[in-house]
C-alpha cells in the first residue's frame, strides 16, 4: 500500500547552514555553541564532527580534543530561521506542507492520487532544498502509512536518506531500530520497557495491545500498538504545560545586574510567545544557574494574566530579593497555563489596559519588526538574552513582511 505521508528532517541543521554560508567550514568538523567558551556545549555538531564523537552536549573542551581542526561557532539563530523559511518556501513549490514541527522537522500529507509516487516527490523536495537554498542543505526524508511511522523512517538513513516503510512490511521493518529510535521512548520510557523485560524493538512489537496499555498505563500505549502496525490515527489536541526561555550569560553579564537584564528580555520573549499560543498564564518560575553553588530558583503565583507589565513586576520582586551572586546561566518558566477559551479579559479599567496594551505591542512588532515597540526597562538591551531556537520548537522569530497568497494545491507530478 503506497504511503500517506513524507516527513523530512534536516540533517544537522545549525551546522550545515554554517557550512553553506561560509565555505570555508565545508568539510571540516562544526560544532556550533550558543556562546565561545570552553565551559559550554555543543548544540549542533556536523557529521565531520560526529566521525570522531562529538555530538550534542559534548562540552566545547572535550570537542576541540576529540576532533582535529574542529571548526567552534557561535550561534545565529535568526540566520538559521531565515534559512528555514527560504527551506519551506522551496518545498511549498512541490507540496504543501501539512505541519512544520521544528525549525529542522516539517511533514507532507499526500493526496490519493499522489501517493503512488510518493517516493518521486520526497525526491523532489530533497532535490528543491538543494537546488534553492544550497547542497549542503541535507534532509532525510521518510515515507510511511502514519504521520508517525513517517518521522521514524527518517531515523532509518542518515544523512541524506531516503526510506520508505510500507504496511505489508510491518513490524519487521522496524526491527533494526534501538528503542530510543522511536518517538516517544526516552530515557525513562526505556527503563520502565528493560523492567519488563523488553530490550528490542523486535520484542516491544510482540507485545500485545493490553500488555502495552499496561507498560505505558493508558491509551497512550494502545495508540503506540496501533502505529506501530500502520494504523493511520487521528492525532491527539495537546494542550501546552509552559512556556519558557533560558539563556548562558557571557563572561560580562555573570553578575547579578547583568542577569536581571537578561531575565528580562527573555520575559518579553516569553510572554509575548505565551500570548501568540493562546494561552494565560498563573505561575512564574525564575532560576539561576551557578557555577559552584546550588541552583538558585524562585517562584511565585499570579492573577491569571497576560500582561507583559505585571509579569516584570513579579519578576523584579522575586529577583531583588535574594539575587545569586555569580550566575552563568538563568532562565524563567511561565507554569499552570491556562487556553484563552477557559479564560475571559479583565473586568478591573487598569488590569484591562495592561491587556490591551500587551496585544496591541504584539501587533506593532508583528508588523513592523521585532522589538520596534517595548517597555522601558528593555531598553540597552540588545546585548542581552539573543534568541535561541529550541529543538522540537517551531521558530518564532518575526521579521516583518508581507501576507503571502496561498499556493494551488494542483502541481505536476
């Protein structure tokens, strides 16, 4: 049976757009850091640096041993957005896409009478990246009966690969993969599978349907059984826990001075991103990581809000009162969210124009350009608290432009 869906993957995303971009990187080993310094790590390592071992959250010092002439780069995060529009630009040429899930993920629902050349067009779309943005752009690109047998299939040949898992080859087909290979199964997922004596992909696929509701204690463990078999699901509406933004401090904002102003830019950010997903927010978590001491953490309760203005306010009170002498890193977590459709604006004239105020920021900055608007204790900070791109995130940082008109979905096969 032809699939129903491709989903791509970009390999080594940051660190193949460095070596686009800069060709003297092409080639050799790439690990990209959110900041210059020993001390940190690895976001994103280049398969040049993967040969010698050096992989996501290997530290910078250990990297420069393990990997001859390895190339150490800072971070752009907002190139590697504009890049990642100018990506799904390209393949929107051969397909709509159905869901962008990261800056490195996107996934294509296909038609009836497109699904017998399935494997034409995840060609074409490896071949419109190449083409449009640049060959050391790779993607792997899995095709599957399931939104998530699709994504598994890209785990199956990397870099640059091409797999396609038909029905009528299931579950052997999975067998090669190691548990962590499939979606869903971390790292305590697969400690609770080695107490039940499953250690293969292989035995988790003998596993009846009641036996895995058991293991995973619901549904979530029958919806597995089902995709693992081929069974094209519905997916399930997710509700968001938290929002959140964190960031490593440059050697000169590692007092507490340079982390409030830190703390704060990434407020704005958080808050503005919790308004854009449609939610409310009742808890603020705020916490400083230090070098030799404890993580300093502190949290407070709120009114059910939205306002950029109350949350500083919460925010400031919990930092002055005790601040850590020496933070390297820090970060803060907007908790207990609540959607917009559980909620209602304001009743109280002051809290109301808090409200008013926040959206109508949002829509400036969205028409205009990021930050073209901004509270006043933002102001100087443009230093601080520069955007980071977390993975499993789809990116968010707005430049501003123009509506674009939507394509056809007829297209040449």
């Amino acid at each position: 049976m032809p699939g129903k869906y491709i989903f791509l993957d970009m390999n080594a995303y940051f660190a193949s757009v460095e070596q686009q971009l800069r060709p003297e990187l092409r080639g050799r080993p790439v690990c990209v850091v959110p900041l210059e310094a020993d001390t940190t790590f690895c976001i994103a390592a280049s398969y040049e640096a993967r040969f010698y071992r050096v992989k996501t959250g290997t530290r910078v010092r250990e990297a420069r041993r393990m990997a001859p002439n390895l190339a150490v780069v800072e971070a752009r995060p907002r190139v590697y957005v504009e890049v990642h529009r100018r990506i799904l630009e390209a393949v929107e040429r051969v397909l709509p896409v159905e869901e962008v899930l990261s800056i490195d993920e996107m996934r294509f629902a296909l038609m009836k009478n497109e699904r017998p050349h399935a494997r034409a067009l995840a060609l074409e779309l490896k071949a419109a990246i190449r083409r449009e943005v640049g060959p050391w752009l790779r993607a792997s690109a899995g095709i599957a009966p399931n939104r998530y047998l699709a994504k598994v299939a890209t785990e199956l040949e990397k870099p640059d690969g091409l797999v396609e898992i038909r029905e009528e080859d299931l579950p052997e087909a999975l067998w090669p993969l190691a548990l962590r290979d499939l979606h869903g199964i971390g790292r305590r997922m697969e400690a609770r599978l080695h107490r039940h004596g499953i250690f293969t992909v292989r035995q988790l696929t003998q596993l009846s349907c009641p036996a895995m509701r058991r293991i995973w204690g619901g549904v979530v463990g029958e919806r597995l059984w089902r995709a693992l078999r081929g069974e094209d699901l519905p997916p399930v509406p997710t509700r968001r826990r938290s929002v959140g933004h964190s960031h490593v401090l440059p050697p000169e904002l590692r007092h507490p001075e340079g982390a409030r102003k830190t703390l704060v830019r990434l407020l704005h950010k958080a808050a503005a991103r919790l308004r854009r997903k449609g939610y409310w927010t009742r808890h603020l978590t705020v916490y400083a990581t230090q070098m030799h001491a404890p993580t300093w953490v502190q949290g407070t309760w709120l009114e059910t809000t939205q306002d950029t203005r109350r949350l500083l306010n919460a925010l400031v009170r919990l930092w002055d009162e005790d601040p850590p002498p020496e933070p390297f890193k820090v970060g803060l977590v907007l908790e207990h969210l609540v959607p917009e459709r559980d909620t209602s604006p304001p009743l109280w004239p002051e809290a109301r124009r808090g409200y008013r105020l926040a959206h109508a920021l949002d829509r400036i900055n969205a028409l205009y350009g990021p930050d073209t608007v901004y509270f006043a204790g933002m102001h100087g900070l443009d230093y601080a608290g520069e955007d980071r791109i977390a993975f499993g995130e789809v990116p968010q940082i707005e430049v501003a432009q123009k509506p674009q008109p939507r394509r056809s979905r007829a297209r040449p096969v």
